[in-house]
C-alpha cells in the first residue's frame, strides 16, 4: 500500500490533499527518520471563512 493511500484512509484533511510523499533523515549518513508529507489545497473546494465556516472570502 502507497503512504498517500494509508494518510487518505487513516486521517483524511477536509479541503487539502496529500501531494508527494520523501523520506528523511537529519544528516547524510543515517536512516530515514522522518516522513515528510506534503500538503495542497483542494482546488475543488471553495475556502471557508473561520469566523462563520460558510463558504467564501473572510470579511
């Protein structure tokens, strides 16, 4: 199974998706440590406002 799948189906974002997916450590010469993750906005929805949290632009 693909990281991007188990992220989607274990902790779902509402309004981004995950993007690409790299492996990391804190210096050259050890193991990966890290997950590095990245997130996008989901261009198919509407941004909310935080006040209200109905669709459209922040008053």
């Amino acid at each position: 199974m693909r990281i991007v799948t188990l992220l989607n189906q274990m902790h779902p974002l509402k309004g981004f998706v995950y993007g690409s997916v790299d492996f990391g450590a804190n210096r050259k010469d050890e193991k990966p440590e890290v997950i590095k993750v990245n997130l996008q906005e989901d261009r198919r929805m509407r941004g909310r406002s935080g006040k209200r949290g109905k669709p459209g632009p922040c008053p």
